[in-house]
C-alpha cells in the first residue's frame, strides 16, 4: 500500500483555520500551519501557497480579521482572528461535518 493520503478536500481548510482561531485565539500564518500539522499528527503539512491564499479568502468572506504586530521572535506578521461572522460560519461548519461523517460511517458500514 501507498502513502496515506492528506490531500485537503474542498472547503476543509477554511474549517481548520476558523476551528484554530477559536480554540487559540489571535495567530499568525506559520502558527496556524503549525497548528493544524500537530493536531493532524503530522500529516496535513501546509506550505504557502496553499495556507496563504486560504487566509485571503476566509479574511474577504469576513470570517477572519487581520493586523501586523510583532512576534515574540520580534518580527513583524499578520495576525488573524476570529470574527463574529466567523465563529456562526464555524458553529454552522461544524454541523454540516458531523452530519456528513455520520453519513459515511453508515455507507462504509452497510452491509446491504
């Protein structure tokens, strides 16, 4: 057998960066990359062409808000947070997942 897959579906990546601003409030680009890498055990790594334009897009649907501060490493960056907007759009993510993956566990599991 191949390598697992970790391709991101269509959509999912908007999930993880509004589930990672939630949990840990205000971050910037690397930290969330970095995030999303943990909590998958390292198998979505997430490289900048495909993080970046995903922050883009979540900021523009206003489910995001951003401004420069310096890190802690004293560097300048763009941090994203949550926005009200943002947290219903997650609430409403949320939802729509858990009944899509009851779905497929009752497909993987039919028998009939």
């Amino acid at each position: 057998m191949g390598q697992p897959k970790s391709d991101v579906l269509q959509g999912t990546l908007d999930l993880m960066i509004l589930k990672t601003l939630d949990t840990l409030g205000a971050m910037h680009g690397w930290g969330i990359a970095q995030r999303i890498r943990q909590v998958s055990g390292d198998l979505l790594q997430l490289n900048q062409g495909t993080l970046y334009p995903a922050l883009l897009r979540v900021e523009q649907k206003g489910w995001i808000s951003s401004e420069w501060k310096i890190t802690e490493n004293n560097r300048r960056a763009k941090y994203y947070s949550l926005t009200s907007a943002g947290k219903k759009q997650l609430e409403a993510e949320t939802l729509e997942w858990e009944r899509f993956v009851g779905v497929m566990a009752r497909m993987l599991s039919a028998t009939e």
